[in-house]
C-alpha cells in the first residue's frame, strides 16, 4: 500500500495527487467476533499506509475503534441472509460503493459475497473475500450456496488447514487463494501490558478463590461450543481446587446458561465450574488463568482464542478440528484433544495443572515468541496489504490499457 500510494512511478494521477486506493470492508457487526477483529486491523492498516478505508456493518461496540483510527463507517442491516437479499440494502451497498469510489471490496461471508459480487463486477471492483465457514463436507445446495464467495477474485485462507481445505473440497487453484494467518495484536495481548489492578479487579468480581488452579473457557455458551465436554472433563478430573470459569454468557443465551447451570448440577461440579459473562477486559482474564480450553465441536477456520492466550503466555488445551489446533503444533506448553472426547480433555488438563512454575514461564517465553514471529499484527497487516497492492496494481493497469 506504502509502494502504491506513494512510490509507484506508473500510477495515473487526478490532479496533482496520485490516485489514492480505496478498501471497502463488509461485515456484518462489529462486535468483537472473528471477523469483526479482521475488519477493524486491516481498515486500520490501510489507513496508516496512506489509502482510505472504509466499512459498512450493522454498528456494535467496537464502531468506536474505527472512527478512532480515521475509518469512514456506514450503518446498514446486515446481520443476516435477508438483510443482504433486501433491495433496499442492495441499492444502498450499490451507492456507497460508488460514493465511497471504491477500488475493492473485501467481505467475509457468502451472503454479502452473493450481494456484492454482481456489483464489484459492473463497477470492475476487485472482490476479496476472508473463508472463516466451518472445515465440514457440503451437500449440493450448501456448496452452491458458498459459491459468490469462492468466486472472489482472491479467497483468504486463515491457515494451511484452510487452504488444503479448500483446495480439496472445492478444487480451488493456488493463484486465487491467499493464505495470511489472522491476527493477535501482542501490544495488547502480552504479559507485560495488563496490570496487577486488573487482575485483582477481575478475580474479585469471578469471587476466584485464592487457593484454586484457574481453567478459562472464553466462549459463547452455544451447544457447538463444547461446554458441556468441558463440564464432563471437570468431573473426570476429580479435583477439588480448580475454578473452572465458562466465561461467554451473554444476555441472549439465558435459556442456554440455565441448561448448563443443571448440567453441572447433575454432574455433582458445582463448586468447581462457573459461568460468567463476557468480559471485556480478555489481557487480564487470560492472565489469571492455568490453562485455557477450547472446546468446539464444529471445525472452524480459526479461533482467537487460541492465538490470543498463546501471547498472554498461557498454556492452551484445543480441539483437533479444522484450523483451530494449527497455530498449536509447535507450542510446547499447549495441548490438542479429540472433538468431544472429555476423558481426553481431563488426561491433557491433569498434564498442564502439573507443570511447575519454572516450566510454565519456559514455555511461555515460547509461545510469546511464536505469535510475535508469526501472528504479530504487523506482520499480518504488511500481507494484507501486500495483498491488497497486488490486486489494485492489476486494477489500475487493466485501466489503463
């Protein structure tokens, strides 16, 4: 992006200024999910390497972020299949397209590639979109259904998992797909950046006892999710000094928490498993824990959690299910366990809640580097916007011939 906006000798230019490149990013919210996250970071990169970005979402609470980082941000519904099928929608994505003069349109999911592929291609917009569905097999109609997003002109896969992935089930050729791992921003995330007062603060608020061993489980409380895996695991630990905190409860999953509150009451662990809701503070939650579990049963592209905890340091236990376990490979510290297999999640935890305190400051030195080396913010934003600068120089010299 730096090359394009300000190096570049072959670049057309409108007046005197060279011909500035415009990131157009369609989301559904901002709500600190997996792709909310990706959209914030790479609007934010854009901006600092002189192009302009812009974002369109349904608003949530990290619209704040955007604005804060000189991010141009439009409201629309978009927060499911109808919101994008509706025509109303529809013409308005088509006028802020045009507005915003847009040089490319990232997306990352298949309803808004569906709404918006026909209009990048009228426009001769260059659509990328980010693969962040589940790693299952697909029948007919669902694999005809991703297909607006496997026909963006670049698909980013969030890992090697994900581009074999692709490649296999939907025959993707290499020239199209582009693997650039998401990102952990390890200013935020890192030991040394929480201090000691957020810490007490959050462990007073979970009434954490000071004589337990502390396992973090960081998600929504949906079935997919695993707790109930993680809940079986606790009681086949048969420990008495873990707090084991389900730290995901969010005001629409009421019904779901009060189903897992009578599971750990049948299981007998209701002095040992918890349910809290979702924190906002992660950096000093990540720090109280020993260990940090995830537990889906669906196999995702990725999950945050996973890079997240690994720069807190953390040792992390996690399902062997499409990309989630990736960064996990080469991380002495953390675990990996079959999906749904809770004997299994007891066997790795008793293993972590063992290591000794001068182990787990080893192995967290270790981990710390990997995602500094490899999933640093800075280092994913520069292949993005590699990304982003190889597509637009192709834009702007199929324009000009």
């Amino acid at each position: 992006m730096v090359d394009i906006v300000g190096v570049n000798p072959s670049m057309e230019t409108t007046g005197p200024a060279p011909r500035v490149p415009v990131i157009f990013q369609v989301v559904g919210r901002l709500d600190g999910g997996a792709a909310s996250r990706q959209v914030i970071d790479n609007a934010i990169a854009v901006v600092k390497a002189g192009g302009r970005a812009a974002v369109a979402s349904s608003g949530g609470p990290l619209v704040h972020e955007l604005e804060r980082g000189g991010v141009r941000h439009h409201i629309l519904p978009l927060d499911n299949e109808a919101d994008f099928l509706n025509f109303s929608t529809r013409r308005r994505l088509r006028k802020l397209l045009t507005q915003e003069n847009a040089n490319v349109v990232h997306v990352y999911s298949w309803e808004a590639a569906r709404a918006l592929r026909p209009m990048a291609r009228a426009k001769m917009i260059c659509l990328i979109a980010t693969w962040l569905e589940p790693l299952t097999p697909l029948g007919f109609l669902a694999r005809r259904r991703l297909k607006p997003l496997l026909r963006a002109n670049k698909l980013i896969a969030t890992s090697e998992t994900v581009a074999a992935f692709l490649r296999e089930q939907y025959k993707l050729d290499d020239e199209r797909l582009q693997i650039i791992p998401p990102a952990v921003n390890t200013a935020r995330f890192s030991p040394l950046a929480v201090r000691a007062e957020r810490i007490i603060k959050l462990a007073a608020q979970w009434r954490i006892p000071d004589d337990r061993r502390i396992i973090l489980v960081p998600a929504p409380l949906d079935a997919e999710r695993g707790a109930d895996t993680v809940i079986e695991a606790v009681r086949l630990l048969g420990r008495h000094d873990i707090f084991c905190l389900l730290l995901g409860a969010r005001p629409e999953t009421r019904s779901r928490r009060e189903e897992l509150e009578k599971a750990i009451e049948k299981k007998g662990v209701g002095g040992l498993v918890f349910i809290a809701d979702h924190s906002g503070d992660m950096p000093a939650a990540y720090m109280l824990a020993d260990a940090v579990v995830v537990a889906d049963k669906v196999p995702r592209a990725y999950s945050r959690i996973v890079t997240e905890a690994q720069a807190m340091g953390r040792p992390v236990i996690a399902v062997d299910a499409g990309g989630i376990a990736e960064p996990l490979r080469s991380v002495e510290s953390s675990r990996i366990f079959p999906v749904g297999d809770a004997a299994a999640l007891a066997g790795v935890l008793k293993e972590i809640l063992a290591l000794d305190s001068a182990d787990r400051a080893r192995l967290a030195n270790l981990a710390i580097e990997q995602m500094r080396n490899v999933y640093a913010l800075d280092i994913t934003s520069e292949q993005m916007l590699a990304l982003y600068d190889s597509v637009l120089e192709t834009i702007w010299a199929d324009a000009r011939t």
